[in-house]
C-alpha cells in the first residue's frame, strides 16, 4: 500500500516535469510590449500577439501569451501601436504600378532639370522608350511651354513622350511622332505650332494617341512595376488593397506572383465588365485564395466634378447649360446587375454626381428589393441629393468613400456645386450613419497612397496645411474610431473578407501594421507625421523601418 502510494507520486511528478517542458506551444512569432488595438466587436486593446503559418493564434496581455507560447522570433514592439493592417478600399493599384515606370517630372523647376531627369532615365532604361509625366512650365522661369528640338537632337532614334501634370497635354520627340503615326496637318488647337511648324507639344486627341503608342511593359517589366508597387503599398501600411477595374489578364499575373510569394499584398480584384472577363469568372462564382479575391464587377455611371463630368440633377453652378454626362447607359448597367446577381457578384459602380447616383440607385432597387447583404457598392458617392440618402439603408447599398477627396476638392467644389447642394457632398459621417459602417480608401494613385492622410483627412478634414481651421464641413467628420474601422475592418467587410482580416483575433490573417504613435489619441495635427515602424502580412515582416526582430 505505502509503496503504491510512493509510485503513484513518482509517477504524478514524472507527468507534471513532462507536461511543464511540453507547457508552451511552439510559434513562428510573438509580438510583445505593445499596445494593440484588435478593432474586433469590443474594440479591445491587448499587449501581445503569437502568430503560427500566417495566423492569429493568440492575443492578450504579454505574460498570458508568452507563459503559453515559445515563438521561434520574437518581436520587441517598444511599446509601439499596433493596428490590424491597414486596407484600402477603393484603389487602382495595377494603374499605379504602370504609372511607376514614367520618370518623375513634378518637381523639375526647368526643363533643363527635365533634360537631367530623362538622361538617367535612359541610362537605366536604355531599352525603352522614355516615358515621363508630371511636369509643368508654370513652374519654371519664363513659364513658356517647351519645344522639342532638344530632344530630336539628344534622343533622335528613341521615343520621347513626356506628359503634362494634367494629363492633357504631351512633349514628343520626332521618333515618337513617327511612332504614334501622327502627320500634317493637325487637327487645329490640338498641336502647338510656332512660326507654322509642330513644335512637339500636343494637346487631347493627339496627346492621347502619343500616349496610346507607349508599349505595354511584358510581363516581365508588369512583374517588376507589380512587385515594386507592393512595396510602396507595405510602406505605408497598407497590407491589402481593392482594385477598382482589373482585366482577366492582370489578375491571372498577379495570381501568379502572389502563390510564388513575390506579392505579399491581399487583393480584391474589381473586374471590369467585359466579356473576357465575365464569361471567364462569373460561371465560376468567382476566384478566391488567401491573397486575392475576384467577386465583382466595377463599373462607371458617369465622369467627375472636376472636369464637370460627374452627372447632376441641375446644371453645374459655374457652367449653367451643362449636367455633366453618363458614360454607361442604364441598359447596360442593368444587364450587368442581373448577371451580378445570378453568379453572387458585387456590383461596384462608380457615381460621383446626383444624378447618377440616382439613376444607380434605382437599378440596384430593382434587384435588391429590400434589405440584404449582397453590399452592392456605390464608389465616391460625393454628392447625394436630400431625397436619396435613406436609400442606401433601405436597400444595404454601401456607400465606398474616399476622405481625401473631400479635402482635395474643397477648394472649387462649392463653385461647381453652389452651397445647398454642397451640404450634401462628401457627406460621409451621414451615409456611414444609414448602415451603420462605411469602408475608405484613396483612389490611388489619384490621390497619395498613405492610408494615414486619409484616416487623416476623414477625421479632421483639413488639408495637409491643417486647412481649413474648423475643417471642411465638419459635420460629416468621422470620430477616429470609425475612421480606424474605414480603413481595417469596414473595409474588408466591403469586400466580404471581415472572417479573414481586418482585425485582429485568433484566427484571423496576420496582417499589422505598427506605428509610432498612438492614433487614436495624439494631437490631431501631428496624424500625417505617424511614421510606420512594421508591416506585417501573413506573419511575415514585409517593411521594417529600422532592423531589430531578434532570432
Ligand atoms: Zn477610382
């Protein structure tokens, strides 16, 4: 008996020593001293995260997670901020990866220092045709719009073809002339002519067939602009991105980089709406992996307010005979829509004036009928009239903003749109408040990329310059909070990825991005200067501002 009782001691100690060296279950990572705001459904804050193959597999305080868990790497966070990976809603990143192989002439002060830009240009492009864009004479001393007899002399047998910052108007040289198969005589006001001769510099028609003559990079070339724009996207934080209006071609390659782990970027693929495309995804219900997603369909009711192409119930305040235009006729925009439905798509339509507002409002009635979780998208949404705001709750339409766009617009917003109508403009605290969330993003690379200045922007709404003081009608301001979900979880929920990112749980995607200050309670002026220490997608460090994750 004295001896059982002995042996089953020796025995109880021998499981206890065994079952402590077996306590702690092996990690890949484990991120401590930190403060981290999961944005799940409590909005709770923790110290710590392990992560194991790319996921979530504990949060909490540092000695609850590191008394579980041995990492293989730990990372000190140094008290730093950690948010879930941030994600734009509304981008056209594959755009902005093409627009990276144009040399940048934005800051030239002369066109001498464009000569300089394009030079280095060519010595790292030495095969290419030399592309640029950005540049403007008003910039430059005499403010005279440049010729191209030094480009014919300096470049006689390579394309030169330099855009201007407003996308209007093009440098070429005589090779590229050739090239797009442009000849005497022009088309009158659509080249500049000096003493009768072309001088090289082209306007609308005849700059946009310059600019059609650029060759598309092979797919070696995409894969290089692809993986570089990945880059830029990790930089700032953000660890995924919607595209607004992909083709088939695009998402396979990206597909494809994506599974070989040289895009480490989650992406949501609006497709456009050709037949390629749709007969391709839209049988299939779709194309879905970790990284990329391919479940709508993007389209584009009318222009923009700038150019007074957005389309508006009443005529444009400083152009009284013009409405602006639609750019695709209902019909189709509804065939779309059936097809949308039929297959399980989204459709995701881009309207900017009242009037097309309206008009997609109505045909996304027709097939919604009621309330749903189809989330049906209406990109920019900027100026809905009084009558129509309560229809996106009514029907679960989901309005997909960008808050830069409010402060990039408000200096002639009023003068296109006249005040009454303007209360109603970029009105998102308001349409947020008709479902209860609203996803942001930037609509880069129309405007900067950070998804900071636009948490920025849709809580302060002030410009960079912290104009205007007060903020640009402020009531439809965002508390930071919501401001924090527009850009994590209310924007993976406008594209059906809420299970998989967006916060961070157990379970979840590891995707975090960690900043230097404390977002959600710093000076509101001090928000654009936040600095990003770590991106991380999948678990994996894919930025890292200054090297010290320890083995
Ligand atoms: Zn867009």
């Amino acid at each position: 008996m004295k001896s059982s009782v002995k042996l089953i001691a020796f025995l109880s100690l021998l499981i206890m020593i065994q079952s402590c060296s077996d306590f702690k279950t092996n990690v890949d990572l484990i991120i401590y001293n930190a403060s981290v705001y999961t944005v799940d459904s409590l909005n709770r804050t923790v110290e710590c995260i392990a992560v194991k193959k790319g996921k979530i597999v504990a949060v909490g305080s540092d000695a609850e997670v590191r008394s579980r868990f041995e990492a293989k790497h730990y990372l000190d966070a140094h008290k730093s901020f950690i948010f879930p990976g941030f994600i734009d809603a509304h981008s056209h990143f594959t755009g902005f990866a093409l627009n990276l192989r144009y040399a940048d002439l934005a800051e030239a002060g002369s066109f001498r220092e464009i000569i300089d830009i394009i030079k280095n240009y060519h010595k790292l492009n030495p095969e290419s045709w030399i592309v640029g864009r950005g540049w403007d004479q008003n910039k430059w001393p005499g403010k005279q719009f440049p010729d191209n007899n030094k480009l014919n002399e300096l470049f006689p047998d390579i394309p030169v073809v330099l855009t201007r910052v407003d996308g209007h108007a093009v440098l070429a040289n005589n090779a590229a002339i050739r090239k797009a198969g442009l000849t005497e005589p022009y088309t009158s006001g659509e080249a500049i002519l000096h003493d009768g001769k072309a001088t090289g510099l082209f306007l609308e028609h005849c700059a946009d067939k310059l600019k059609e003559a650029i060759p598309l990079p092979t797919a070696a070339e995409m894969t290089k602009l692809l993986v570089k724009a990945t880059e830029l996207c990790h930089a700032v934080g953000l660890t995924g991105v919607n595209d607004a209006g992909v083709d088939k071609k695009a998402i396979l390659l990206i597909d494809s980089l994506q599974k070989a782990g040289k895009i480490k970027l989650r992406l949501d693929a609006m497709m456009n709406p050709t037949d390629e495309n749709m007969n391709f995804f839209m049988p299939e219900g779709g194309y879905k992996t970790d990284f990329l997603r391919v479940g709508s369909v993007k389209l584009y009711a009318d222009g923009a307010l700038g150019s007074r192409g957005a389309c508006l119930l009443q005529p444009y305040s400083d152009d009284p005979s013009n409405y602006g235009i639609i750019v695709t006729p209902e019909n189709e925009i509804r065939t779309v829509c059936q097809n949308a439905k039929k297959y399980g798509f989204q459709v995701n339509t881009h309207a900017i004036g009242d009037s097309a507002i309206r008009m997609v409002l109505r045909i996304y009635c027709e097939f919604l009928k009621g309330k749903n979780d189809l989330r049906w998208r209406i990109e920019h949404a900027q100026v809905v009239n009084e009558n129509d705001f309560d229809i996106f709750g009514k029907y679960s339409i989901i309005p997909s903003v960008q808050a830069t766009h409010a402060t990039s617009d408000m200096s002639w917003a009023e003068a296109r749109l006249g005040n009454t109508r303007l209360k109603n403009a970029y009105a998102y605290h308001r349409l947020m408040d008709e479902n209860g969330w609203i996803p942001n993003g930037t609509d880069f690379p129309v405007e900067n990329i950070s998804p900071l200045i636009t948490y920025y922007a849709a809580v302060a709404r002030k410009n960079l310059e912290g104009k205007p003081a007060m903020g640009f009608l402020p009531e439809n301001a965002l508390s930071r909070l919501d401001a924090l979900k527009s850009v994590t979880i209310w924007a993976a929920r406008a594209s059906f990825q809420e299970t998989k990112i967006g916060s961070i749980e157990k379970g979840k995607m590891a995707d975090f991005v960690i900043l230097d200050a404390d977002i959600l309670s710093i000076a509101e002026k001090n928000i654009p200067k936040v600095k990003v220490k770590y991106t991380i997608v999948n678990g994996e460090v894919v930025y890292n501002a200054a090297n010290d994750i320890k083995k």
